[in-house]
C-alpha cells in the first residue's frame, strides 16, 4: 500500500515530489487560500456553479495526489482481484488487463505514471460510477437505464459541499484501505479542501468524490439488490431501473429506506428533482432521452439546427430568447455533441455507416460554413503534416515583408491574418478533407 507506509511529513512530500519548504507554505492556510482562481459559471436552471481553479504550485501537488490515489486503488483492485480467484478456484484471465499486474507495479517502481487506459480496463472497476473515470460518461451511464419500464432519478443537494474538510481527512484516517496517522491525514486534507471543502476546479477533488461516494453507493446497492434495481451515480445525479412491475406497489418503502441511508451517509436529497418515469412517456437519464435508444431530446436538436439556420441567413443568433454572442463556438459544442451520441449508438449496436443521416447532414452542413464560407479569416490548406509549423515560423521570421499576414505583438508573440485548416478525423469522414497527402486538394 502506498499510503500507509507514509510515516511523516517529511516522506509525504517525498512521495509527492516537492520540497519540504514547499509543503510547509502550502500547509499556511492564507497562503494556500491566495493559490485559488474562483469564478462562477452558469447551470442550466439559472443558477451559478462556483469553480476553485488551483494555481502552482499546488496545483502540482493535487494532480500528483490524485495520481498517487490511482495508484493506491490498483493496489487495493489487484487484493480484490486475488482474493475473487482464490475463492472462486479460477484460473487467470490477463484478456481483463491490458498489463499484467507485475508490469503495472514495475511501471510504478520506474516513475512511470500510469495510462488511463489501464486505469479504466483493470479488473474490479465501479461500474455504479459513471462520472471522473476513462470511459465513462453520461452516455455510458444513460445507457445502463435504456429501454426500461420505470426509471427513478435522484439529485444530491449541494454534493460537493458535502466532502467537507473533516470527512476527507476522517476518511484518510478510518478507512481501512488507509488509516493514516493524524498529522498526515490532516495535512493531506488540507492540501485537497479550500474554505473547508473538497473545491469543484481542483484535479484531486473528483477521485476523492469517487472513492469517498463508494462508501455510500455500497449501502445503497444493498437495497437496490433488494428491490431489483439497477443504478448508477453521474457526480450528483442517482438514476435507478427497473423492469419489474412489483416497484409500483413498494416504491414509497423503497424511497424511505433510500433517504435514511442517503441522510445517515451526510447527504440530502433535493426533493425539487426527484423524478419517477414510466415507459409510457418520456424518460430522461441524466438529460438524454433512453426510452428505446440513447438520444438527445428533440428540441435540443431542433433549437441547434435553427440556430444554424439563423447563422446561415447573415442573422443573429438566439437560444431560449437571449443572443449568442459567439455562435460558431457555441453550435460547435452543440453538434459535437449531437455527433458523439450518434457515434455512440452505432457503436453500441455495431452499424456500419453506408450514409449520412439527416442529423449528420445537417452536421455536415455546419463544418463547412464553419471552415470555409464563415471563416472571417483566409483559410490556407496544406498537404503534409509539418507544413503549418513551417509557414508559420517563416511568416514569423519575415513578418516585416508579409505585414499583410502576420503582425507581432508585445512580446514578440504572432497574430496571424488567415487561419489555418486544422485536418481531423472529423474534417476527413464528414467533408472527405484526407487528414494526410496531397489529395486533400481534389476534394477542395
């Protein structure tokens, strides 16, 4: 175990890679408080989120506990894992792995940091989490609720509020997988909490909410077991399904049980938010339509493709009565996201693509508005790889010849007058621009 052989501050900040004279400023709580960028962003029902973005050199030092919390999961995995095949008198399946475990722990041994890859294929991984992990996404977790008859969906009340300063160090010091000393426990909660709490915006925070949550989603597993439901926690947001009509008579016991350990475990519901969809209506997982197959609410799409066709027409563009100040950004997000979801259902079911839906033209349509007739800018395609590297540090060189393409800030930094076409897999299936070689000229 990784942390439990950390005896004093003087090995944590070993382990963590920094000076002991950086560790002790980072323990001043003022100084530490100052590290921290807070702004708010906007949610969906009008309110703000409040984002606590860490600066350096803490900023390291979370990225570096949040590695070293890996790390000390594969340990606890492979203990698992172990004791599953002794009890069970299998014999080995390394198909699970990508690496075998003695490799994994001879990377660890060498420094080297570990893929996310073999983070998220290891055996033994929370399948009820869907949120902070490779590979998991709120398509992943819509996914596991498609196409049942009733579906329950659950919010959490101010859920990052509740990691509060004494539960991360509480859970260092009394979990069984840690039980660190108090001095080290403390010390590594406060280098992961700001103003008392695990802050949104901090890399070490959404491994903390994930393995601290484990705790509460075993209990609740218990019930659903009970009751035949599946479930799944995206962050916040607890969907449960089921097919069996027998919900219908013990939902009310179900909800009760399920609020006293949610209550007990420190959390609160938001009652404003609890929801119950039945097959005969419209069912939502975590804001994705999952009745027959994953997808995107019909006006969602339609509002994305109107706001195109406000872009198309030389108008402004409007949502939900408000103008957007900068509409390709905003309609590249939104049918990027449209297209993963699309991905994502030919995956699932193994379609081989013959031709463009409607939903993919109109996705089409937009990537070449976007590159080529709105650019605001010329647009200069090249054939190999290197070539935009090349013309840009030409251009940089002879900025006083070209002024007409680049002009040089303060600071010697460039500001270029065309844009360079940025070749992608997207770019290359949706307007046959090949990411490679000089045909991408015949296409043009």
């Amino acid at each position: 175990m990784i942390f439990k052989e950390i005896k004093d501050l003087n090995h944590l900040s070993s382990r963590l890679g920094i000076d002991r004279n950086i560790l002790n400023n980072l323990l001043k709580q003022k100084y530490r408080e100052k590290l921290y960028d807070v702004y708010n962003i906007p949610k969906k029902d009008g309110s703000y989120r409040q984002i606590c973005a860490p600066q350096e050199p803490l900023k390291s030092v979370q990225k570096n506990i949040a590695e070293l919390l890996w790390q000390e999961q594969l340990w606890i995995n492979h203990e698992k894992e172990e004791k599953y095949i002794k009890d069970k008198k299998m014999s080995r399946e390394e198909n699970f792995r990508i690496q075998t475990f003695s490799e994994v722990i001879e990377d660890m041994n060498s420094g080297y940091k570990l893929t996310l890859e073999t983070k998220k294929d290891y055996r033994f991984q929370n399948d009820i989490i869907q949120v902070f992990e490779k590979g998991k996404s709120i398509l992943t977790n819509a996914q596991v609720h498609r196409n049942k008859k009733y579906i329950v969906s659950i919010d959490l009340k101010d859920f990052f509020d509740s990691f509060t300063f004494y539960r991360v160090k509480g859970y260092f010091e009394k979990n069984r997988d840690f039980q660190l000393s108090k001095e080290i426990a403390m010390t590594l909660a406060n280098l992961v909490c700001y103003k008392s709490k695990l802050p949104q915006g901090a890399p070490s925070s959404p491994i903390l909410t994930n393995m601290i949550g484990r705790i509460l989603d075993s209990r609740i597993l218990k019930i659903c077991k009970k009751y035949r439901l599946k479930y799944t926690r995206y962050a916040d947001d607890m969907t449960f399904s089921t097919n069996d009509d027998a919900i219908i008579k013990t939902m009310a016991n179900f909800l009760s049980e399920l609020n006293n350990i949610i209550e007990n475990a420190g959390f609160k519901i938001n009652e404003k938010k609890t929801r119950i969809s039945y097959w005969n209506s419209r069912q939502l997982v975590t804001g994705l339509v999952v009745n027959k197959r994953v997808n995107i609410p019909r006006e969602y799409y339609k509002a994305t493709k109107g706001m195109a066709h406000q872009l198309y027409l030389g108008k402004d563009v409007h949502i939900n009565g408000k103008k957007v100040s900068n509409p390709i950004n905003r309609l590249t997000g939104r049918f990027a996201f449209i297209n993963q979801v699309e991905r994502f259902n030919d995956e699932c079911m193994n379609l081989e693509q013959t031709e463009f839906s409607a939903k993919e033209k109109t996705f089409q349509r937009f990537l070449f508005y976007k590159n080529f007739y709105g650019a605001e800018k010329p647009v200069l395609i090249t054939e190999g790889k290197t070539d935009i590297r090349y013309i840009r540090a030409a251009l940089k060189k002879l900025h006083d010849k070209y002024s007409g393409l680049i002009t040089l800030e303060e600071g010697g930094k460039a500001k270029y007058k065309l844009t360079f076409f940025k070749k992608s897999d997207i770019t290359e299936q949706y307007l046959g621009l090949n990411k490679h070689g000089g045909s991408i000229f015949e296409k043009v």
